[in-house]
C-alpha cells in the first residue's frame, strides 16, 4: 500500500495479453535493478508493482561479479525491456566502452537477459569477442522479440555506431535463442539537424509483426535546440543478417530501408513546457495505442520531468 519510489526510467514494453499493463525499467541511476508494472487505464498512469531482479543462479556474477550485490540483486544499467514469449521478459544493460580510446580496455560488457516473471535472472547472453571489441561507449539500447519460446528472434538496438562500422549507420543485432547465434543489420541515422550540433542514434526497438520493427530515433538536444525525436519502420523481408567479421575491417551486414511513421515533436510540444531531451521508451499495446517516455536521468542535469505520452498507433 506504500507508493513505489521511480525515476530514471528507460524502456517501456506493453504487455502482450492485456492492453492497460506497461512494464518499464529504471536505468542505473537507481539501484538495485527491477522491474516496474505500469497501470495506463487511467489518468495519471501509475506504478503499481515492482519485480527486483535476482541472480539466484550466479549468471551475471559468472560474467561480471561486480554488478551482483550479496543478497544476489543486480546493479544494471537497464535500457530496454520487452515482454518474452513465455510471459518473462528480455532485458538490455548497456555497457560502457572504450568511448574512442583505443587504448582503453573495454570496461563493462553490454549483456542480453531473460528472467522469469518473478525477477529471477535464467540466462545470461553476451557478445562475441570480436564483437565486444570494437564496443564504444554506447551500447545496446533497446530490445524487443519476435516468435515462440524457446525459437525467438530477440533484436537489440545499438545506440550508436561502434568501431569499423560505416559512417551514419549502427547496428540492429538479432539472437537467434535457439542456435544461440548473433547476426546483424545495419540502420541508417539521420544527419544531425540540431543548429546546436550533437548526436543522432537509437533509443527503443518495438517489433511490430515478424518481419517488420519499429525504431525510436533521436538526437541529443533539448529545448528548442530538439529536431529528431522520431519513428521509423524498417522492414526485415527479403534480408539475411550477416555474421560478424575480423577486428579493423568493415562488416558486410544487410542494409535497412526505413520509412517515418511519426514525428513525435509536435506531441511533445503539446505538453506545453520543454522539448525534454531523452526519449528512450517506446510501446504499442494490443489495443492500437503507442506510447513513449523521456528518462529524466535521475534529475541530474535534467528538470526532473518525466513524460509519457499515448498516441493512437500508426502502424
């Protein structure tokens, strides 16, 4: 009956069954790690639930010790979320890279998880070792899956180019969960537009059937600084992702054609203040409605705002 405490949240997924629930996770601004269930059947929506992630079958500690505490919580950074097919959920952490330094190790690697619907942690997946070399700062960014337990196809959105990949594009890894067998595509970025410069890359991934995905692009700029906070469509029909290749040549994987589906500035806008920065949660319930949110960082640096929007979906 307390309220649950919130903040910092990243993904957002909706439940594949009922279209009032929502489940989002906070990033790792706030420790320890769980899940949040959202309720969207009213106004505002609200945080009913929690689920802490467990470690109880040491698979994290086996990959990085330090992110496990000694009650076997995880101290993640958590940037996606989807609902699996057997009612659990995929999870993303971001690691953290060499940010352009050849000369500094990796010093965390990015991890794809799947727990069960009571937060215990049952697999643990990582990249390749010559994947994970080439591993900048940003890492993976949002997750979503296609398929049925135990067959799944699990994409993974990387948020911004990492090291041999082509100017203006970033990867979309697929897992394949029953060979256990990571592929690629590529995703073309669009050009900044910002008058204030910065960035432009990938916040959430939302499958909308098998063959078809829905990106969640933006830049790094706020206020009126802000120009892309956008949706794209990509279509996977027709392409066979490719495998990884060797350290300081450029991969060969499958070029995506994308197609805007909306612009969510003007909706942002309605809100009446700022055009917040950081809109990293995208999801479409099974009744027709998209919703997104901004990670408002924990309030570092940030008006503390958090936003969530429902839109009638486009796709």
């Amino acid at each position: 009956g307390t309220p649950i405490p919130w903040s910092a949240l990243s993904g957002l997924a909706a439940d594949r069954t009922y279209p009032e629930l929502l489940y989002t996770v906070p990033d790792s601004f706030y420790q320890k790690s769980r899940i949040y269930t959202m309720d969207v059947s009213g106004h505002p929506a609200r945080i009913f639930n929690e689920t802490v992630l467990m470690d109880s079958n040491g698979l994290v500690a086996a990959v990085e010790a330090d992110l496990v505490n000694s009650d076997n919580t995880v101290n993640l950074d958590l940037e996606g979320i989807a609902q699996a097919a057997d009612g659990g959920f995929w999870l993303v952490s971001e690691g953290a890279g060499t940010v352009g330094d050849a000369d500094r190790p990796v010093t965390s690697v990015n991890l794809l998880l799947h727990a069960t619907t009571d937060g215990t942690i049952d697999q643990v997946v990582t990249l390749l070792s010559d994947t994970n070399q080439r591993q900048l700062r940003f890492g993976f960014e949002g997750v979503t899956a296609t398929g049925n337990a135990g067959s799944e196809f699990v994409y993974v959105a990387f948020q911004r180019s990492w090291a041999d990949d082509p100017a203006g594009q970033v990867r979309i890894g697929r897992y394949n969960v029953a060979t256990s067998n990571w592929t690629f595509y590529y995703y073309p970025l669009d050009a900044v537009e910002s008058p204030n410069g910065g960035w432009v890359g990938l916040s959430d991934i939302t499958a909308i059937s098998d063959t078809q995905l829905a990106i969640l692009e933006r830049d790094n700029q706020g206020l009126s600084d802000a120009r892309i906070k956008r949706i794209y469509t990509v279509s996977l029909a027709g392409l066979t992702p490719g495998g990884e290749n060797t350290v300081g040549t450029t991969p060969s994987f499958p070029l995506l054609e994308k197609t805007l589906a909306v612009d969510l500035v003007p909706y942002i806008e309605t809100a009446g203040g700022f055009v917040l920065e950081k809109f990293e949660g995208m999801a479409v319930s099974v009744d027709g409605y998209l919703y997104f949110n901004n990670d408002n960082d924990g309030i570092d640096d940030s008006n503390g705002e958090n936003q969530l929007f429902k839109i009638v979906s486009p796709f």
